[in-house]
C-alpha cells in the first residue's frame, strides 16, 4: 500500500537548530528507500515564500501568492512510499531526518476508481 | 439435551467465548465489522443446530469456523468481490486446527488489544473502542460510564473502525522494537479507564466501580497474555487503589483524604495482592513508573495509620519516580510527602517553586496542597485564598464539596 509522507516544519527552524538535518544525509535516507523499494518519489521543497496558489472558479483561473492555508509548520518536503501497513509505514517516517525539527505528517494514497 | 439447556450452554459460551471468537474472526475476515457480523451468525446457527446435533466438544473452534464460513457466504451473496472472496478463503491460518490453538487465540487477543490501543487511534476512540472490543461491553454501557449520548461514543467507534481500515493499521503484536512504547500505550488507555471509574472527570460520584472493574480485569487478562514487569506494576497499582475504595467517600458521596480514612474499611485482600505483585515486579529489575506508584501505595497500604508511614520511603520513591518522568504532578506528590515529613513549611516551599515555575499554574491541586500548608501554618487568609483558587479550577462535584469544606472550617 502506498503512504504519502508529507514532511512539515517551521522554515526558519528547520536547518539552523543542532539537530538539523544536512541535504546528504536525506539523500542517504532516499538512497537506502530506493534501494529496498520502498521509494516512489521524494524531493524537498523550496520554501512557502516561492509557492503559489492556483484555483479554478466558474472556468477562471485565479492566482495568489503563498500556500493555500497558513500554518505555524509548513510543508517542506515529500516521500511517496511503499509499505506492508500503517507500523510498516511508522517505521519509514520515524527514520525521515526532519522528522527530529519538525513533523512528517503519514497519508494512505487513495487509489482513484476508474 | 433439552432446548432450554441449550440456551443456557450457548449464553454461556457467549459470555466466556465471545472475545476470543471475536479476536480470531477479525484475523481470519480482516475486518471488524465482518467479523463481528459473522460471530452473532455463528451464535444464531449454534441456537439452531446444536439441540439437533448435539453441543460440539469444542464449541469455540465450532464458532470460529462457523463464523468464517457464514462470512465468505455472505460475501458471496452480496458482492461480487472475487479477489476478496479468494483471499479470505485462502487465507493462512483459516484451517480449524489453527483456531482451536491456545497460543494462536491467546495471540489474537493481544492483536485485538494492540489495534484497538494504537496511538494513531484518537486517545478517546482508543478507549471506547477497547472497552466495546476487548471488554465487550455494549456502545450504551460505555456511553453511561462516560457520562455522553451514546451516538457520540458509536460515532468515535466508527471513526476509529474506518481508520483502521483505511490506514490499514495492522492487527498484530508489535514487532520487539516497538513493543516498549505501544505497550505504553496499552496501559495508559488500561489506567485512564481506571481512573474514570475510580475518580470521574465530572459527575457527582466519588467511584463508578464497574469501570474500575473493568480495567483491572482487562490488565489480569493483558498480564496472562504477555508477563511484563509495567503490566504487572499497573495491575499492582489499580489493585491498592481499589483497597481503599470503601473508605474514600461518605454515605452522601463526599471525599475522605487518605490521612482520615477509616483504615479497617481498606480491602486486606486486595492489598496483599496488590503488594505481593509489586515485590515481583520489583525483583525483576526492569520495573518503570508503574511499578514505583505502585510501591507507593503498598507503603501507605501497609501503614496503621497516616502519621505511622514511612514518609522517607515515600520520598524516596517520588525520587525515583521523578528520574523516571520529570513530571509536575508527580513532583507536587512528592512535595506533600515532604510536608508529612518535615512539616508543612518546607512542604510550602516545595510547592511554591513549582508554582513559580508555572507548570502547574491550571491544577487544582496544587492550591488546594499550598492552601492546607498554610491552613496548618496558621496562615488563614493564604490559606482561603488558596482553596478558592482551587474552587475556580475544578467541576467535581466531591472535589468542590471537599474544597468548600475545608474554606468554611478557616
């Protein structure tokens, strides 16, 4: 079953405390993820100030600046995973190195009925 | 046999069987709400077939069988989900054999105690969901126990029974590395349980016994089916509680503090289990915090009298405590153990540190610890002002009954 781990955390946090984690040691992570395949997709995000927010209301196309809603954590990155269940899953987010600044946030992917 | 006594025989395989039956049939059907569909199926065919062919000599692997098979028959009637169909019916462990086991039924039902307490279950939906699944008891009796409408409680059932499903939070033992802190999980839902039932968050009884009751056979059962020093601690714990349930309350319902109860009401054999339990738990050496609250409350319950215990074990009891969980409530208990120990003014200054710390700042019982320092300091205006800022913070009916008490005797 695939789990979509949604990683958050307060940007001005998330690489200036201690604990932080450095890019290669999540690449490490990644690396390890394919390798058992486990791993789908995962990438870190530039920060919210870059996001932009698109909608569709009554066939027009409406832009804004920032995320969608505005939360003390945001989101800073993903991993689509593949696990047996929802420990299996546990088990892969508790190892995301952000997860010790900030949280991962653990999803089943709703498979779309045709 | 006659019909009547079959009745009888399958209510009382129900009341004794029902669980375990329940805990396999989610094994075998994956889900709980099949499962439980398929158990009343198998009980109504028991009612059928059993004054005809007799009672089978083991009615549980009868009604584990019976219950799967009514269950793929269902499924085969109502849906045309073939993928499902095969699964089910080719599922390992689906064999009789199997389901008569002990050891596979004992493991069924840590499984359904496991997923029922999972932290990814919301805390309220964890305990409604192990009282009605592991305890058995119905969605209105949890509701009475509760104080709410029992559309609240079989809503947080159905939640918790959809997330399970759709998160695929698995029905098994945790693996080794996981078992310390799931396993705390478990006793935290077993304790607050308890403590509904022994001290209720509102209402204007002292005790609902039958919670109570419930959570310490749920921590025998847990004990039986996986020995391990914190569950024994806790069932230590709840156990010397419960000794003194008799003597916490008057005839009208208001609380009676451990200095002043009536000792003779304690339950002598509550107590000598309930120490005995924390001596083992103690020699296994790999005792947490369970285990020293239950210490604790051997120490008071082997104590004639409240200024005849050993204040200084109690101390030092809290001292290990709190290396185990720096926790402020934990340390405000200690800080009353200090007063009973060298009197109420360093109790006082005890409390006030934590106080100017702020971690207790909304806990009532905090001020109502710093007011009865005061009180037996002779300070009488701290003292009012103390037990009425402790009033502000409470809704227990007892609780408040006590506090006004207590500010009508300064």
């Amino acid at each position: 079953m695939k789990y979509l781990c949604l990683v958050y955390a307060q940007e001005d946090q998330l690489h200036s405390l201690p604990e932080s984690p450095q890019d290669a040691e999540c690449m490490a992570y990644s690396q390890q993820l394919t390798e058992s395949g486990q791993l789908f997709a995962g990438q870190a995000l530039e920060p919210v100030a870059t996001a932009t927010t698109v909608r569709v209301r009554n066939g027009e196309v409406a832009i804004t600046d920032g995320p969608f809603a505005e939360t003390k954590e945001q989101l800073a990155g993903f991993y689509l995973i593949e696990a047996r269940d929802l420990n299996d899953a546990i088990r892969v987010a508790s190892q995301i190195p952000p997860a010790r600044v900030g949280s991962i946030e653990v999803r089943p992917v709703r498979e779309l009925k045709p | 046999m006659r019909e009547t006594d079959i009745q009888e025989t399958v209510t009382a395989v129900y009341r004794s069987e029902s669980r375990r039956i329940l805990a396999t049939l989610i094994r075998l059907l994956g889900d709980f709400d099949r499962a439980e569909e398929a158990m009343q199926d198998a009980f109504a065919a028991a009612v059928t077939q059993w004054p005809r062919e007799g009672v089978p000599a083991n009615p549980r692997a009868w009604l584990v069988s019976a219950g799967r098979f009514k269950a793929i028959d269902r499924l085969r009637r109502h849906t045309r989900q073939e993928a499902l169909l095969k699964e089910l019916a080719e599922r390992p462990g689906g064999e009789e054999e199997d389901a008569v086991a002990s050891e596979a039924v004992e493991d069924d039902q840590l499984r359904l105690i496991f997923t029922c307490c999972h932290p990814a279950l919301a805390a309220d939906a964890r305990i409604a969901l192990t009282l009605r699944e592991v305890c058995g008891l119905t969605t209105e009796e949890v509701a009475r126990a509760f104080i709410v409408k029992p559309t609240t409680i079989a809503q947080r059932i159905v939640r918790a029974k959809r997330k399970i499903r759709d998160a695929r939070i698995p029905y098994e033992v945790p693996e080794r590395t996981d078992l310390p802190g799931r396993l705390d999980a478990v006793l935290r839902v077993i304790y607050l349980v308890f403590n509904e039932g022994y001290s209720p968050s509102s209402g204007d009884t002292v005790t609902r016994s039958d919670l109570s009751g419930e959570a310490i056979r749920l921590c025998r059962l847990l004990h039986a089916l996986l020995p391990d020093p914190e569950v024994l601690g806790l069932l230590a714990l709840m156990l010397l509680q419960e000794s003194r349930r008799a003597a916490r309350a008057t005839a009208e319902g208001d609380l009676i503090r451990l200095e002043e109860q009536d000792r003779s009401l304690w339950n002598r054999e509550q107590i000598e289990e309930g120490s005995a339990l924390v001596l083992q738990a103690l020699r296994s050496r790999r005792f947490g915090p369970y285990c020293i609250q239950a210490a604790i409350a051997a120490v008071h319950a082997g104590a004639p009298t409240a200024k005849a215990t050993d204040w200084d074990e109690i101390v030092g009891l809290y001292d290990v405590l709190l290396r185990m969980e720096a926790s402020p409530v934990v340390a405000l208990n200690r800080a009353v153990a200090v007063a009973m120990r060298d009197g109420p003014a360093a109790g006082l200054t005890e409390v006030d540190t934590l106080l100017n710390r702020g971690d207790l700042k909304h806990y009532y019982l905090a001020y109502a610890a710093r007011a009865d320092f005061c009180a037996r300091l002779g300070q009488r205006e701290e003292a009012r002002a103390g037990f009425r800022k402790a009033l502000a913070l409470t809704e227990q009916g007892p609780e408040r009954r006590y506090l006004e008490r207590r500010l009508a005797e300064l």
